[in-house]
C-alpha cells in the first residue's frame, strides 16, 4: 500500500508497509525465517554494502518481516522511519547510541518505569553516560539540567506506573529552545492515544512488547524518527553530522537527510550492538497492531469505570488516574492524549504495603505479572517488583510509592474486574 495522509489510522495499522508476497501472493505479511539474502550479483552487494542501495543483506541488520513492522509503526506515528529491535530497553539505547559519548548525559523525567530509571541511573555509566533525574512539571528544572554536555532530553508521555501525562508541547519547546532532541518513550499511550511528533517530539521510542503486541508473547522494540532534526545544526552529534570512518567518510546527514539516524541505527547500530529482532516476534506484533484501535478503546472505558470505582472506595486513599476529573493531569488529556487517557495507573491501598501485598495475592482475574498492555487485565506491586532497586524517595519520586498498586486494565467486562478488585481489597483490608 501506498500510505498518504488520506489514509485513517484504522486503515495503516492493517496495511500500511505490507503488500501482497511477490512470490506467493500471501495476503498476511510471511514470516521470512531466514539470516540471509542471496545477492543479484558482485556489484548488487557493493552497493548494499555501500548504502548505496537499500535491501536486505543479513537479518541482524534487516528482515522483509521486521522492516514490515518498522514501516507499519513509523506510518502510525507520523514519522520518516523506524527501526525495530530485540526489546524496549534495547531501543532506548538504540536511540541514545547516536548521540552519546563518554563524559555526555540525559535529562530525563523522573517518572519513568523502575528499569528505565535503572538502565540510566547505573547501567549507561558503564559507557561513560549518564542521566540526570529531573520533575518535568517543573519547567525551570528541565531546563536548568541542560548543560554543555547533554545531548537528549528523555520522557514518557503517560508515564508508568502513576498513569501521568507529560506536557509534551512545554518539554519540546525547551528542547528546541536548547537545541536538543526530545525522545519520548509512547509504550503506555501508543499512537492511537498520543503522537508526540505532533507536540515536537524529534524521537519515539517503544516497547512493542506492549499495547503493540498486545497479547503477552513476545518482546520488541521500536525507535522512529521524526527526520525533521537538524542533526549538523550544532556539532553536538558527529556520529550524524560528520563523517564516518566505516563507511569510506560518509556523513549519514548530508547524504540521507531525513532517514539519517533511521540509516545510522540499522548500519551501525544493528550492526555492532546487535539487537535485532526475530522474525517472528515481528510477526506476532503486526497481527497485534491490527486491532490496537479497537483495543485501545476499550481498555480507556475500562479504565474510566475502574478507576471511578475505586476513588469512591473507602478502602483507597487515591487514585492517580489521568482521566479522573481529581487528577492534576486531567486538563492534559484532550490536548495530549485526546482519546483517553490510557488503561495503566496507581491506586493506593489504605493499610499501606502490607495491604497492598495481599491484595496482589487476593486477585483471580487479574493476573499478577511484571507486564502492561496486555488484553488480560495485570496488577503489579511496583516497589517491591519493577521499582524494587530504587530507593523509597526515587519509588515515591517515579509514582511507585510502597502503598500503592499498579493496574494495567485489560479489555475483560468492566464488572467483573471491578467485582475482582472489590473481592480482593476485602481480603486486603480486613
């Protein structure tokens, strides 16, 4: 299919980067288990060994399947192209390799999944990278981090576990401002809910593993470019900007414009870090973004009804959702998220961390996982779990308080998980 901007999202996320197989006329995208190509002749494999042509070499750099996807997800963002990768940690450090170096940092927001916060916090050092940890409701703060040696600014746009939504538009107006690129995790939102090209995200980063997919059964990642940065603005980003030893001097920016960093991360990227991503995870999650418009409208009802049910429980304290009238967030939702608000928020439980524990292990429908985004409906103890490495300030800091629960609502029948809830908060506070 030829996507244009006629084309609605109901309609890309079933055809958009998928023709029928040349070969068999196989209406469903093949899975093409295969490591590698046979080339046409000597000179076809110079050129692709060149960049000069664009096809498929080995499948560690690209798959028919996986470029399928990559070019199915940059069509729902809006974006110049994406690249697909073994997992979603493994696409934030796909999309920070071009950027970084040693002794260069991250502004990110403080709310961030705990292995986010982990990956930044401890694991980036390692390369000589670091991050500095920042309240992004606090404009003056985000922008008072930024230093000569910061190359990206790093959020979520409903930020897990706590459900909070980001003032997308205030950050990249700094990022601009600074002359930076703003990169922003849409795992929790996917492009149904939220676009952040539109409120001047330069990068988007997913864990395909969730809402993508869908259905709990594989990993994946995605980074997708805007391709509307000036990547030789400013000489912050030489992988970019100047020329590139392994490939004869060739400067990604000037010769590929606004695919540059989507053509940096799949020759040099892929190619060294080697996190690519199996053909038929890729497979699994194209059938799952088939039907994400439709799912992810029922997991916002759901979540409304949840969520509503339980700020009027006696036995809650609150409840962080962005969708409740009560939420700070509230008033962000119809310019950043304006078709709901999401399925994923904190609730917390009166009683306090012992509570919370045996409310986890009260619940029957719910199923108690480290996962979110799945069609079944998940609860999760995040400070004992997902946040558990963090300190308690960073917990409370990141919406992962001891005394809270996360829910990831699934599209079940709204009664029965509030009967489910109800059950197992009896259990939990008797």
């Amino acid at each position: 299919m030829s996507e244009t901007k006629t084309h609605g999202f109901d309609t890309l996320q079933i055809h958009a980067g998928a023709h029928p197989d040349p070969a068999t006329g196989a209406r469903q995208t093949p899975i093409y288990q295969s490591t590698a190509y046979v080339f046409r002749d000597a000179d076809h494999a110079a050129a692709l060994f060149n960049l000069q042509e664009v096809g498929y070499i080995y499948s560690r750099l690209t798959n028919p399947t996986v470029s399928v996807l990559a070019e199915r997800i940059a069509a729902l963002e809006g974006g110049a192209g994406a690249v697909c990768c073994s997992s979603g940690h493994a696409a934030q450090l796909l999309a920070l390799f071009p950027l970084m170096g040693p002794g260069l940092n991250v502004v990110a927001s403080t709310r961030l999944y705990g292995g986010t916060i982990t990956q930044f916090s401890q694991t980036i050092k390692r390369f000589g990278w670091s991050a500095t940890f920042v309240d992004f409701d606090d404009l003056d703060a985000v922008e008072a981090a930024v230093d000569d040696n910061t190359r990206a600014i790093f959020c979520e746009s409903i930020a897990n576990p706590g459900g909070y939504i980001t003032d997308l538009d205030a950050i990249a107006a700094i990022a601009d401002k600074v002359g930076l690129p703003l990169i922003v995790d849409n795992t929790s939102a996917t492009p149904y809910l939220c676009r952040p090209f539109e409120h001047g995200a330069t990068l988007v980063v997913h864990s395909t593993t969730k809402y993508l997919t869908g259905n709990g059964t594989v990993t994946g990642g995605c980074v997708v470019d805007s391709g509307t940065f000036d990547w030789s603005a400013s000489g912050k980003f030489p992988s970019l900007s100047a020329p590139e030893p392994a490939y004869h001097g060739l400067v990604f920016h000037e010769a590929l414009g606004s695919m540059a960093f989507t053509f940096h991360s799949i020759a040099i990227g892929l190619r060294d870090l080697g996190m690519t991503m199996n053909p038929q995870g890729a497979h699994y999650t194209l059938m799952g973004i088939e039907t994400l418009s439709l799912r992810m409208q029922r997991h916002v009802e759901n979540a409304e009804r949840v969520a509503k049910w339980l700020e009027a429980d006696p036995r809650v304290d609150f409840v962080t959702y962005a969708g409740l009238p009560s939420s700070p967030y509230f008033d962000r939702v119809p310019r950043i998220c304006p078709k709901g608000a999401g399925g994923l928020f904190t609730f917390a439980v009166k009683g306090g961390y012992e509570a919370c524990m045996k409310l986890v292990d009260s619940v029957e429908i719910f199923s108690h996982v480290a996962n979110l985004g799945d069609t079944r409906s998940l609860i999760i103890h995040s400070a004992s779990t997902t946040h558990r490495q963090l300190s308690e300030a960073q917990q409370v800091a990141a919406g992962a308080a001891p005394n809270v629960v996360r829910l990831s609502i699934g599209i079940e029948d709204a009664d029965d998980l509030i009967a489910d809830l109800d059950q197992a908060l009896a259990k939990a506070t008797a």
